[in-house]
C-alpha cells in the first residue's frame, strides 16, 4: 500500500464496506505516473490518496476541474447567459500509488472508485464541514496544484463525497471523507 510516511488510510466501521468497493488499475504514461499539471511528466509520483481519472486512451491523469455545467455571459444584452452542461466524470482515488516498489515497477495505479470511506493528506483548504459535500481540483479550471486533490465543494461543481464524522484534523492535516457509490 502507501509509504509510512504517508496520512493517507482506508477505514470501515461496519465489516461489509470493503468488499463492497470498486477496485480498478489504470496504467500511467509514461512509467513513473504523471505530474500534477495533468500531463505525463517522469519522476513524478501518485502518492496514495490522489484523485485520477481516464485520458482518452484509458490511462491514468491527475483529476482537474470537475465542474457540472459552465455558465458564459454574451450577447447584447447583460442579462444573456448560456448554461452548458459537462459530462460527469467518473474519479478514482489511488491506494497504491507509484511511488511505492510494486506502483513504479508496473507503472500501474490500484485505484478505488467509490463505496469506501477514507483519511486523507490529499487536499487543500481548512474549510470543512462534517455532512458537507467536497469536490477534486482547482475551481478555477486551470491546472494547479490543487488538481488530483480535495477541496470544498461549490454550486457548480460535481460531488465526489462527503466529509466524514471524524472531519478536518488540524492536528495531523487529515481529513475523513465518506466516497459513495457512483
């Protein structure tokens, strides 16, 4: 699994959640994954706990923006708007990432898709609310460092689940995140 130096943890409070998880491998261009900008890069890692999603050609990327609909002001009038719907995505969060042996020696991600609940290093911001729903990567829609990350989610955005009881630790920078079935 993840490295001892990393926060990040699978946990279950009732004995039928792990069976009841999606497991899936992604292979990553080039070997040794993907930079945090969403394109391949070498040496770069997906520590456990990223949020990935498929390219086109079915490999893994850092997940960016995740919003549900974009909305674009135009015409003569200030008030003309259009609402363009975007296709959900389907998220992944890594449990083996490459920068463990087994990750960086097949080049493949183990990967989750939903019915866990988990503690993660993986996000950005100090803002959460137990119950509250959270969403991946930048809001902006511009790659940064917050793609492949958590973040507090907004009216646009696609959920990808929900802060869990334990909530934000401040203590040890964790956060518990409950991710749903899609």
């Amino acid at each position: 699994m993840s490295q001892l130096t990393s926060k990040f943890d699978l946990i279950s409070e009732e004995s039928f959640a792990s069976p009841m998880a999606m497991a899936i491998t992604l292979a990553v261009s080039p070997t040794y994954a993907a930079s945090y900008s969403s394109t391949p890069a070498a040496n770069t890692t997906f520590p456990a706990g990223t949020i990935v999603e498929m390219n086109s050609t079915g490999k893994a990327v850092v997940a960016g923006d995740n919003a549900q609909f974009t909305v674009t002001q135009g015409g003569t009038s200030p008030f003309a708007v259009t609402v363009t719907a975007v296709a959900p995505k389907l998220y992944a969060v890594v449990i083996d990432g490459s920068d463990t042996f087994t990750g960086s020696f097949t080049g493949k991600l183990t990967c989750l898709i939903g019915g866990f609940q988990m503690i993660t290093e993986q996000f950005t911001g100090t803002s959460f609310t137990v119950g509250a729903p959270v969403a991946v990567g930048a809001k902006d829609g511009v790659s940064n460092s917050a793609d492949g990350k958590l973040r507090a989610w907004a009216a646009s955005d696609q959920v990808f689940g929900y802060v869990g009881p334990k909530g934000y630790s401040a203590a040890d920078g964790t956060l518990h995140v409950i991710v749903p079935h899609k």
